[in-house]
C-alpha cells in the first residue's frame, strides 16, 4: 500500500491546502494529513480544532486520513509505514526552505523521500499567515479557505 504523508500546521488550511491534497490523493493509497503539533508557536486554532477543520474540509477525499503528530517528522512517518512526505510548494522561496528540509530529512533516514507539489496557479499566493492577517482586520477570506474554517476564523476574530 502507498501511503503519502503531508504535514503542515495548517493554522488555518487554506484552499491552496486542499489543492494539494486533492492532486496528492490520486497519487496514493492513502493520503494522511499530519497535523504537526509546534511548541514554539502560538496557533489560532488548538489541535483539536485544526484536526476538526481539516476533516470538515476533506469529507470528500475517501482515501485521506487526518492525524497530529509532535516530535520528528521522519519518526511519524515510520511509524505510519511510510516512505513519502509530500510538500506544496507555492514559489521559489517554498522552493528553498523544503529543500534544505528533505536533504535534512534524507541525511537522517536515507529511505524517506519528499515529493514537491506546485500549487494550482489561483492558490500559488495564498498563506495561513495571510488568511489571518486579512481575517484580523476584516478583510474578505471567501474563496480563500473553506467554507468551515470561514466560519470559524469568522467567529474567532468577531470575539477578540
């Protein structure tokens, strides 16, 4: 069985996200999503709602899994009986960043192979960061992430 592995924060999953997984779930027996869990940030949305929000928003991907996971990456991936990470990528920059990531990643465990996905063209200026930062202020994020997470975010941000 072919199982990929895309982690991320997903602090929020954006549609650039689900772009990704989308694409990446034709490729894969199973797609897991991995939630990584980041003490050194503070996130808008706990685990436990970025999990929620990322199972509200793949119903419709039948071979797509949502997980969490902390510690190493290359650990989890193991422990899932799998061999490929899966990175989205939106520009050059993304381009450096993952790239020094999986050369790390394969220096630690030679098995372990990282596949990058370009993103569709209408999500490649599309972030988490920016979706929260237009929220904030509030700004238009329709069309920008999915209709759950809007609602959410929408919430969040009225309260604050």
């Amino acid at each position: 069985m072919r199982i990929g592995i895309c982690p991320g924060s997903f602090d929020p999953v954006t549609n650039g996200h689900i772009d990704v997984f989308e694409r990446a779930s034709t490729m894969f027996d199973e797609l897991i999503v991995a939630v990584f869990h980041n003490p050194s940030k503070k996130p808008l949305f706990n685990m436990a709602e970025r999990v929620y929000l990322l199972e509200e928003s793949t119903k419709h991907l039948k071979n797509v899994r949502i997980d969490s996971f902390s510690g190493l990456l290359n650990v989890y991936v193991k422990q899932q009986n799998s061999k490929i990470i899966v990175r989205g990528l939106r520009a050059l920059i993304d381009f450096e960043y993952e790239f020094q990531r999986a050369l790390l990643i394969k220096k630690v465990d030679p098995d372990i192979e990282t596949v990058f996905m370009m993103t569709s063209s209408e999500y490649s200026f599309l972030s988490s960061s920016g979706v929260k930062e237009l929220a904030q202020f509030g700004g238009c994020i329709k069309g920008l992430v999915p209709e759950c997470v809007e609602i959410e975010m929408k919430k969040r941000y009225q309260t604050s």
